[in-house]
C-alpha cells in the first residue's frame, strides 16, 4: 500500500504506528449551511479510502471533526434569528441525510468543538508556556509563527515569502501580522466559554490540533481535508501541536482534488454554487457518487452536464451486464481481482480500479448466453468489487427506476406505452413502435430491448 503525502510530496508505504492498525482524521464541516459539492468530494473520497484501508485487513479509527462554533455560525444564527445550537443541530442533521444518500459511511467518531474547550485551553496553556504563544491586551491570544522553525514544511513556503504575498489581517495587537489567534476575546452578548485569558472561544486552528489528538493522540498516521487547507488550516495544526507535544504531529497528510463547475472555480458570486441536496433533487445519487469515485481523489472534477450524463452511462453498463444474470459465488479469474487490489493499493487509483469492472462487465456480456455459470460468478465478483467503491449496491431494475418521483408520467403509464409499442412491433407496425420509442425518449425515458425484454430508465435533465 502506498500513499501521496503532501508533505513529502510523494509516493511511500503505509507503515502504521501501531502495527495493523490506522488512525485517520479528516477535516469535517462548519455546520452553519448545507454541504456543497466540494464537501461531497471530501465525503466521499475518504469513504472509499476507509474501505479500502479496512478491506486490506486493518483496523481504522475514522475521526471526522465538526466545526460548531464559528465566526460564521454566529453571524447565520443573528441573520436567522435561531439560538447557536437550533441551527448547528438542523445543520449536522441535513449533513448526516446527504452522506447517507451518498452511501458515505459515518465516521467512527464527530467530535465537536464546543465539546472539547477544556482540551483547546489546555494546549494554548502549554503553548504560552512553551513562548509559542501570547496573551494580547485585548484578550485574544496569538500564535507566535517565527517561533516554530518548522513552519510552511507542509507547503514548502518560507516565512518571508509569506510576510510578502500574504493577505494578512492588519492587528495592533499582533507582535508579527503573521500570528494567528488561538483564542477569541468574546464580544458582548456572544457565545463564550471562561478560560484564564477572559470570556471568549476558540480560533478554528486550535479546534483540530486539540480534538484530533484528544481523539488519536499526539502523533497518528493519516489526516485529510480538501484541498483548500493545506494553508493556512493545516500548516497552522502542525505548528500548534508539534510545538505543544515535541512529537511530530501526522505521518501522512492526504488532500482530495477541488470540484469545478463547467471548468470554473465553484463559487457563489460566480452563481455556480451548488449543494448536495439541490444536486441530488435532479440527479441519482449514485451518479453523483460514481462521478466523484471516477477520478483520481487528488485529481480535481468537473461537475457539468455532460460528466454526469457520462457518468450515468458509465453506470448504466454496469447494470445492463448485471441485468438478467443471477449473480452467485462460483470460481473466478483471480486477475481481476489482483488488478483492482493493485490499483487501490496505489495510493488509491479508482481510474484503474474502474478499469477493471468495465473489462468484468464485458466477459459477463460475453458469456451470459454460452456460459450462464460462468456469467453468474463474474456477475458477483462485480458486484463485490464495485461495492468496496460504494457503487451497485441495488437491483438493476431499481437503478433504470430511480428518480421516479420526477417522472413526466406514471410508472403504469410509461408500461403501458412499452406493452403497446411490443404489440406494434408484433404486428410489424414499426413506424408506431418507433414513435412511441421517440415519445418517451422526447421525455426523458430511454428504453432499452434485450432478450429479456424491454427495461426503461429515466435520465433528468441536467441541473
């Protein structure tokens, strides 16, 4: 098994900490809006790492953290005139919905960071203790960067170069414009937790150091995020804990690739913006998730009509093998299974993985008439590898179906028009047979004639 590290910049073996076993933290949400896309990159490329670490036979402990108090949560709360926890609750529960209907598994532990202040003022103790940190006039408590010699090792940045590029909060209270709180004086009327600098809470960087080693301890192997926090979030993680504990801080830093939206950054002033649930009103959610499995996790995607319509396709042939044939256990090939093991062990190749269920889906094509047996295991052996994806986890009939709530006509309806095109097609009217395939196709329903029979599906336009 071999992994990119971010830090390293290359390929190296997993070695684990403790032998057989991973500890993995991933930066979690700000639960003060629905998740977007670039959430649901996150999500669910470590739900297919996870999988794969346990199918390999280790024993993982998935944290993944949820940011509860926030500059921008006590801003939406005030906008909506709901108490901090009413909204952050309405929003941890809409999240927890949308990864469901994503198929992303949960973490082994959410810890939030209202319920860790005692450990979040326990480390800012030994920071300031250690000269890595101060107490301003103001209340607030800064980290000291210049202190760390360490710093921007994850980014391969220098201090000066970032004093000079940086966009850096102007703040009489800073010793360097550099420094980053680590504590919040409160404001009045603001949510405040007592500590011995004053009433206030804690800085978001704080947040990780303190639940991921509260959770994982002070070193642990793996910790991921989007690729929007390598810096400053976790370059500044490193330099808080390594300079709290002495201990190096992770092994392994992995980042997920971004989601553009028609080639373009998403953005909301771009009007590209997009959460999971407006996505999955219009789309299926296993192709939403088939999309965002088949590139490469630290590759970036681009969300669009035609990828998700290459998407659904791309499924589509997975359930057309699948259709007709009573998967069962029998011998298989075991290259198939080696090639798919060797492309995840490859820092977690899900291109080349595919690959493979493609070149399954075509010998099942192949044989499903002269070797029905043969069809049958190849049909389970798909089914298997695809599910240590998340993907093909239904009925070929319930995938066709899916997003019948959208359908222009009934289901009944659309039967009817199949069974009167049959009869057409019987008595050798094909001119009607086609405009009845043509109607439903002006629709949105494809229909698709084996010898089984005839399957619909139905494709939604695109959001």
């Amino acid at each position: 098994m071999e992994i990119y590290n971010t830090l390293t910049r290359r390929k190296a073996k997993l070695d684990p900490i403790e032998p057989g076993k991973v500890r993995m933290y991933v930066c979690g949400m700000t639960v003060y809006d629905y998740c977007h896309l670039g959430h649901a990159r996150v999500m669910v490329a470590f739900d297919v790492i996870t999988r794969w670490l346990r199918q390999t036979g280790l024993d993982v402990t998935y944290v993944r953290n949820i940011t509860d108090i926030d500059d921008k949560i006590l801003q939406r709360a005030e906008e909506n005139g709901e108490s901090i926890s009413a909204l952050t609750e309405r929003m941890i529960a809409a999240m927890h919905e949308d990864e469901a209907r994503l198929g992303v598994l949960r973490p082994d532990a959410e810890p939030r960071a209202t319920g860790h202040i005692p450990e979040i003022v326990a480390m800012i103790e030994r920071l300031i203790e250690g000269g890595y940190a101060y107490a301003a006039a103001n209340g607030d408590v800064y980290y000291r960067v210049r202190r760390f010699a360490d710093y921007g090792k994850l980014n391969n940045r220098n201090l000066d170069d970032m004093r000079a590029g940086a966009r850096v909060d102007v703040d009489e209270h800073k010793e360097d414009p550099l420094d980053f709180v680590l504590w919040k004086a409160a404001k009045p009327s603001e949510a405040s937790w007592p500590s011995p600098w004053g009433e206030g809470r804690p800085g978001w960087h704080i947040e990780c150091s303190a639940m991921s080693t509260c959770c994982l301890g002070e070193t642990f192997d793996i910790h991921g995020g989007g690729p929007d926090l390598t810096f400053p979030h976790h370059e500044n993680e490193i330099a808080q804990s390594e300079a709290a504990t002495g201990k190096p801080y992770v092994n392994v830093w992995m980042h997920a690739g971004a989601v553009r939206v028609n080639q373009e950054k998403m953005s909301k002033s771009l009007g590209n913006f997009f959460t999971i649930r407006e996505v999955l009103e219009v789309h299926d959610p296993e192709v939403v998730r088939y999309l965002l499995v088949a590139s490469h996790y630290r590759s970036p995607i681009n969300y669009a009509p035609e990828s998700l319509s290459e998407a659904r396709k791309s499924l589509e042939r997975f359930y057309h093998a699948l259709d007709g044939v009573e998967t069962a256990h029998g011998d298989v090939e075991g290259i198939y299974a080696e090639r798919f093991s060797a492309a995840m062990s490859d820092d977690f190749n899900t291109p080349e993985a595919l690959s493979v269920l493609f070149d399954l889906a075509r010998e099942i094509n192949r044989l499903r008439d002269t070797d029905p047996a043969h069809a049958s295991a190849l049909g389970q052996e798909l089914k298997r590898l695809a599910n240590l994806l998340g993907l093909l986890e239904r009925a070929p009939a319930d995938f066709f179906k899916a997003g019948a709530t959208e359908l222009p006509l009934s289901e009944a309806e659309i039967e009817s028009r199949i069974e009167a095109r049959a009869m057409a097609k019987s008595q050798r009217d094909f001119a009607e047979a086609d405009r009845i395939r043509d109607e439903l196709a002006a629709l949105g329903v494809v229909l698709k004639d084996s010898r089984e029979g005839t399957r619909w599906s139905f494709e939604a336009p695109p959001a």
